[in-house]
C-alpha cells in the first residue's frame, strides 16, 4: 500500500462518453440541509446530484447515493449554488447554457417506504442570452445583503449582469480577443480575469455599473450623431490595476480566511501566483508538470494557504504557500478540485475528470494488520555459500571485462532480415520527384525477405537511406507471422536531392514482438541488416578529365590491378586504354578521374571537388580488398604517405557554419516581423471593433508589407535550410575522405577508426539547436584530455557540459590539426580508463608527421608547424607514364 497514493473513500463514472470541464463540478449544500452535496453538470446535458454514504472505505455508488438525475436539453457548461432568488435567503441553483441561464429550487420529499426520499427540481427563473456564454461569476456585488448577483462573461467579451430575476446592464471589456477565467472579489468589490494579453485585470463594479451601456453603443451606431452622443454618454470602462504574468490562465480563486491575507491565486499554464487585493506579487511558484486545476483552501498554520494543484501525470500535489508538502497518487487527470464535508468526514477530496470519472479520496493510508509469520530459523552451510560467492564473482570479472554497450546477439535470431540489392539498374526508373536535372535518374530494387522461427506479432518493417537518397516506399505493416513463415517487399531505390550522397549504404529494421506465458502482449524485439547500393546509381561513365584541384595517392603491398578488372560495370572492354585511368561523372555533374600506375602498386584519385573524392575512393578500397580475398590474399593493404588535406576541408567547414550563421539570423528577422504583424493586427482590430471607427493611418498598407517581408524571408529561410542541407552533406563526405585517409596514414585498427568515426560523424541530422561543430569540438576535445592528452594536467581540465554553437571555427580547425599532430607523434585513440597518459614511443608501421611535397606549395595552418597543400591544378595530358606522379610522396 503506496502512502503517497490517493486512498479511495467512494468512486463512480458518469455516463457514457460524456465530456466534463471545470466548470462542471460543484460541492454545497444545495438541498439546505446542513451536508454538502456534490453536484455535476455534463456536456450532455445531464445534471446529477450526489450524496455519498459508503459503509466502508472504497466502496462503489449505492442507489440511494444518486439524488437527482434529470437531463436538460442543452449543454451544461457551469454549475454554482448561492442564493439567487429574491425573497429569500435559502440557496438555488444555477446553470449555465450555452444560451440560457436558469435558476433551480432542489427539495427533498419524504419517503414512506424503503424507496427512501425523493428530491426533483423546480425551475424558479430563466434569461435567455442574446450572446454565447463562456463562464459566470457571482457574489453580492456592490455590497448587498442576504442575496448573490450573478455575472455572465460571453465569448465576445461582454460582461452581463444580472439582478436575481432582472437583468441588469452589460459591459464589453476593452482589447478583447478571447474569454479566460473570471471571478468576484467580495473584499474590493471588483472583478478580475485573464486577458488575451496574458494579463490579469481587475475591474470595480462601480465602474463597470457607470459605464457605457453595451446594448447602447450598438443601438447608436445607426442613429443620427446628435442621438448617439446623448445615449452613449457615460463613463469610459477603466481597468483598476493590471499584472502582466507572461502566460495564460486556466484558472482564478480569491482567498479570504481569517487567520490568513486576503489574496488573489491565479494558476497558469507553468506556475501558479498568489497576488494582494491592490495586484501586487506575493508569492509564485513554479510547477515542474502542466497543471489541470486547482484549489487554495484554509491552513492550520497561520499567515499560510494551501493549494491542491492537479496535473496531467495524475498526481495531485499540497502546497504550503510555495513549499511541496504532499504529493499522491490520483488514477485520472483531474479537471476539477473540491474539498467536502461528507457524512462527518472533514476535507474529503472530490475530483472530477474530462471522462466522468468522479471520485471522493482522502490522503495516507490504512494500517496494515498483516504480520509476516517467523520462519524456522536453519544452520547456514559456509562451504556452499563460499562456493556461490566465487561462482557469482567470476561471472561479475568475465561481465566486467568487454566494454561493449551493446548485448551480445543471440546465437539463433527469432527473426532473420535480408536484403537483396539487385545487380543491375531498373529498366524503368522508378523515381519520383526527384530534384536532380539530369536527363534520366536511375533507379535500382531491392528485395527484402523476412523469415521468422517463432510466432512475430505486428511487425513493422522501415528502410532507411541517407539522404538525398531516397526510396517509393519505407515504411511496410504485415500481419502476425506463423512460425516458419516469411514476407517479401520489393522497393526501389534513387536520388532525389540535387547532391552525390555521403554514404550508399541502406538499413532495414523490423520491429516485432514474441508473446510469452507471462505476457501476452509481447516482447518489443528488433531485427535489422544492412545493404549496400551500386555506384552505377549516382554516377556514370566519362571521359577522363586533364585538369583537376585535388588529387590523392593510396599506396598497396601488391601488384596495381587492372581498372577493367576492378570497375568491369564502368570500362568498355574493348578500349584498352581505360586499363589505366577511368572517368566517372555523378549525376549532379561533378567529374573524377581515376588513374592507376603500371609500374608501381599506386592509385591516382582526383577532382575538382575534395568532397567527391570520397565516393569514388572508398568504392576502389572495398573493390580491391574483395579482388584480393577471392585470390586467398590475407596481407593486402592500403596506405595514404601524401598530406592530409586539411586546409581544404575547413574551407568546407566554415562554409557549412556561415550558412548555420545565416539561418540563425533569418530566424531572428522572422521573429521581429512576426511580432511587428501581430501588433499591426491588435490595432487594426481595436480601430475595427470602436463604435466610431478612426482613420486607419495607412495600418493596412503597413500591414500588407510586414506580410510580404516575412513570406519573403521565409522563402529565404527555406532556400538556406536546403543550402545547409547540401553544404552538410558535402562535409559529411569529406569528413568520411579525411577518416579514411587518416586510418590509413597512421595504420589504424578497426576500434580505432571506430573511435575516429564516431568521434568526426556524430550526427545524422544537422540542426540548428545541436550542430556538427559544437558536437564535434566537444569530442574531439574529450580525445585530447584523455587518450591523446600530454600530461595530468590537460587530464584535469573540466570539459563544459553544455553544447552550443560557436562564434566562429578557429577553435574546431585547431583542436582538429592538434588531433592529427597527436597522432603523428605515436599518440594511439582508446576509450579504456587504464589509458591515462600520452603514449610517446612512434607506433610501428612509421607514424611520421604529414610529409610536405617537394612538387607543390604549402601553407602553414595556423596553431600547427607542419605544412599541408593548397589547391593546384595537375598538368594536362596523359602520357605513357601519366599516372607515374601518383609515385612522387
């Protein structure tokens, strides 16, 4: 038994598929006979009354709990009890309609058998309304005696109120957009709501009695000037005091006990606010859940308030003023909170939910009887608890020695996941809507084949690409599959966005989930594998190009291959002058140059662009490794003795930045135009809705060019997210090219380069709240203080825990030259604890700071001493030993 959860006193449910709101639930003692009776309105139209006897804590309702059940014809919206009959002191009634108000008298007949009594309602008055009701107020307003003014606020804006059975005057509020919470202070004779403007007003009733009639103003519009002055004359509707509390209000209470000040408690939609007669702050506190209502009630601690605070998790928290002094567990979302007093029971908690879920709970709980019997006690055998403990330890050593975060996959999958990539393009493209502007945009299918062992309830299967590649569809929902049984989809694959892709390879994972004895539902599983796509998908065969700004070298151990051998899909066979160099051209209109060496064991890879290196160089690695494993060739190798080309790839940093930079100010124009429209648009509609209109001073031209300006800098904005899309793509590129290149300059393993991929490509998405620089720095900065860091001291230095973006890249580009100085020196990447100081022994296999060329100028990066490459056009021509320059460090 939870102490902190809501002990059950009595509960029922309301209907079915009723809809209740906070004003749908009152606790008086509206049959006057001295015990408080709970009354409920429905949207439906229902109106019951209740008075609840159970015999024993959490018992359900019995038939004589239910006094009154009778359903009226409109919805109800509010229902009070006060006394709203004239003549009389004893207390009614009130419903509010959408339409109409009416007034009850409820009475109980005495019964003469074990039926018991009967109570029904009398219908005293009713005022049909001229506007839409919202919510009403009521309370003896301007300071009468022995009776209570009701006070209507309508969906428009307009206050009505009323004299027990006479209508009395109404008042349109000033700036009205849309209805809050309304409420009478008896102390300052003064209504109070929430406006539109996210401000609590307060209005006298002597102001609002000598104010313009609302009836008149509309009457005089179409009258004669002369007429108009003399039945609109009257004083203009002047706020009393005004709080700005910065958000909007579900509900207002005003306190008044003696042993406590007389306040104003306003919940919001993230705090709730206690404030003096005159609107000054006394307290507020900040809620850690969204609130759904609220009650301040009287404290046994003098000067304090309590306040019952529901939310939207269920829970129904006690304040003392600001401090948390209870928090239970309620089995609905409240929508309404009142405290009772039922059958002698003092402070009983009745709570009411959207659904109809009614239910009177108190707080603590009941003491457990209960007492555990003593078991009969048994002599403790050492040897056997010895042999356990050791049992127990090794297990914990075997489980405390892999690092892996991952579990280890079962030895026999539920569920097998295959995807078949076919070897040729689909003879009818199959793409759609794609962006790039060549002639034809190749497709190609893949077939995906689930198999499962045992009994998969609704699997789910999502295929993934990396964008700008896409597919026709990702997304498949099968029926249960049988033990033994399989499904197939069949999809196709194409670029869509106007850009060569950082990665051709796609994912598919199946969701599913395998009843059990214990639970029926099922166990959440996934299954997943991966397949990778043809290069023949983004590029296609070219003439070699002359000319090219970056080139690369990648160094084997064995014999050069020939390119006929290693691309036969791009190579006319019959031309042997494509045995040595190679051109392919991407769809976009990008062009590489592919050139092998015939005397040497070198590969020539270059581009106008760094970033289209990549593709081109990760598909002839991965060709030559499988040419050399179906030879049984276990020692081949590939090496990179050139310069990184870092310079070249923090140009495509700060480009990829500047952008970023650019849609933060394009967001921050959108917000100042949006708020300049909206404020052009509240006086507008403040000159519109005047009983005499005034000139519109040329708001509406205005108007219409704050609109233009935001549409236009949304379409810029929306132009530079896809500029930001495309320049992250390129950077992702050349990050898996500088990689690569960096794994097999310094001859990494594979944790290694594991390491330097997770720490170089992070994310998946570019975002402006979490971007690549900002996640990429903090990673790279975490290497430096660990693994790669010099001494204790850059150990000891606390990395921030916050990520944002920076003012500029300097100290990205510096901490990424560090790294690769690091590395030159001997310094080895691992995540192990026990690696706590920088290695400084040069790793075998020639660790060798970045050569600089003999053939090329260099520039000096800033923050480093080594010299890396600058951009230079190779020289035309291919001669007999064209490809023999790959050969030069």
């Amino acid at each position: 038994m939870s102490l902190f959860k809501a002990r059950d006193w009595w509960s029922t449910v309301l209907g079915e598929k009723e809809e209740f709101d906070q004003g749908c639930l009152c606790v008086a003692d509206v049959v006057n006979s001295g015990q408080d009776k709970i009354i409920v309105g429905s949207y439906m139209g229902y109106l019951r009354i209740f008075n609840p006897h159970p015999t024993k804590p959490g018992d359900g309702v019995q038939a004589g709990d239910l006094l009154l059940e009778v359903q009226l014809r409109e919805p109800i919206l509010q229902v009070e009890v006060g006394k709203f009959v004239s003549g009389t002191e004893v207390l009614h009634l009130a419903v509010l309609h959408c339409r109409k108000l009416c007034v009850y008298a409820v009475s109980g007949t005495l019964g003469n058998v074990e039926h018991g009594n009967q109570y029904q309602i009398k219908l005293m008055y009713e005022h049909n309304l001229q506007r839409t009701a919202c919510n009403m107020t009521y309370g003896p307003f301007g300071g009468v005696k022995g009776r209570d003014l009701i006070c209507i606020q309508s969906m428009d804006g307009m206050l009505m109120l009323f004299e027990q059975e006479s209508y009395a005057f109404g008042r349109f509020l000033p700036g009205f957009l849309l209805p809050g919470p309304l409420t009478y202070s008896s102390r300052t004779d003064s209504f109070i709501t929430v406006s539109s403007c996210r401000q609590v007003e307060s209005y006298k009733y002597q102001v609002l009695a000598f104010a313009t009639d609302a009836d008149e103003r509309q009457e005089n519009r179409n009258r004669k000037e002369t007429e108009q002055q003399k039945l609109s004359s009257g004083k203009r509707l002047v706020v009393d005091w005004v709080l700005n509390i910065g958000e909007q209000a579900l509900d207002i209470c005003i306190v008044s006990f003696n042993q406590a000040v007389s306040s104003v408690f306003v919940l919001g939609e993230r705090n709730f606010f206690c404030l003096k007669d005159n609107g000054q702050i006394r307290f507020m506190k900040k809620l850690d859940c969204s609130p759904s209502c609220f009650l301040p009630y009287c404290s046994v601690t003098e000067g304090t308030i309590n306040t019952l605070v529901g939310n939207h998790k269920n829970m129904l928290h006690v304040y003392q003023d600001v401090t948390l002094k209870w928090a239970t567990q309620l089995p609905h979302v409240p929508v309404s909170v009142k405290v009772a007093n039922l059958q002698g029971l003092r402070g009983v908690i009745v709570t009411l939910s959207d659904s109809g879920h009614l239910q009177c709970s108190y707080l603590g709980t009941d003491p457990s009887l209960f007492q555990a019997p003593r078991i009969e006690s048994r002599e403790i055998n050492y040897e056997e608890l010895d042999a356990e403990m050791k049992q127990l330890q090794k297990i914990i050593r075997e489980a405390t020695k892999t690092q892996d975060i991952l579990p280890e996959c079962e030895r026999q999958k539920d569920l097998i996941v295959v995807a078949e990539v076919s070897p040729e393009l689909d003879a009818e493209s199959q793409a759609i809507d794609s962006e790039v502007k060549a002639e034809a945009v190749p497709s190609v299918t893949v077939k995906i084949t689930i198999q499962s062992r045992v009994t998969a309830q609704k699997p789910k299967l999502a295929v993934c690409v990396q964008a700008p590649l896409a597919v026709t569809c990702d997304q498949f929902v099968f029926d249960n599959l049988e033990p033994d049984a399989s499904e197939t989809v069949v999809l196709s694959v194409f670029l869509k966005g106007n850009c060569p892709p950082s990665e051709l390879e796609g994912n598919v994972v199946v969701s599913y989930s395998t009843p059990t004895e214990l639970n029926p539902e099922g166990i959440l599983k996934v299954a997943q594998c991966k397949f990778r796509l043809p290069l023949r998908l983004i590029c296609f065969p070219a003439q070699p190009s002359k000319t090219a700004n970056h080139k690369l070298t990648i160094d084997t151990n064995k014999p050069s291959i020939s390119l006929l051998t290693i691309f036969p899909d791009f190579a006319d066979q019959s031309e042997d002058d494509q045995s040595n160099v190679l051109g392919f051209q991407f769809l976009t209109g990008s062009k590489i140059t592919l050139l092998v060496s015939k005397t040497s064991q070198r590969y020539r890879i270059q581009s106008d662009q760094l970033e289209d290196l990549w593709l081109i160089t990760n598909e002839l690695t991965l060709r030559l490794e499988e040419h050399f494993k179906k030879q049984n060739c276990k020692d081949f190798m590939c090496t990179f003795s050139g310069s990184i080309p870092l310079q070249e790839y923090f140009e495509l940093i700060d480009r990829h930045f500047e952008l970023r930079l650019n849609a933060e100010k394009f967001r921050e124009l959108l917000s100042e135009r949006a708020v300049q429209f909206r404020a052009i648009e509240r006086r507008l509609l403040t000159r519109f809705k005047d009983k005499t209109p005034a000139p519109l001073q040329h708001l509406d031209t205005l108007l219409e060019g704050t609109f233009r300006e935001v549409v236009a800098l949304a379409d810029a904005a929306e132009e530079n997210q896809a500029n930001v899309f495309q320049a992250f793509t390129k950077l992702k590129s050349a990050t898996h090219l500088v990689v690569m290149l960096i794994s097999l300059w310094q001859k990494l393993s594979t944790d290694q380069v594991a390491i330097l991929e997770a720490t170089f490509l992070p994310l998946a998405q570019d975002t402006q709240e979490l971007g690549w620089e900002e996640t990429v720095d903090a990673a790279i900065s975490y290497l430096l203080r660990t693994c790669l860091s010099k001494n204790s001291k850059e150990q000891a230095l606390t990395l921030t825990s916050e990520l944002c973006i920076p003012k500029d890249t300097s100290r990205l580009k510096k901490h990424i030259t560090l790294l690769c100085d690091r590395l030159a020196k001997g310094g080895r990447l691992s995540l192990s604890t026990e690696t706590t100081t920088q290695q400084t022994v040069v790793m075998p296999g020639g660790c060798t700071t970045i050569p600089e060329s003999d053939l090329e100028e260099g520039t000096i990066v800033p923050g480093t001493n080594h010299m890396y490459i600058t951009k230079q056009k190779s020289k035309p021509g291919f001669s007999e030993d064209a490809a023999e320059e790959a050969e030069k460090p």
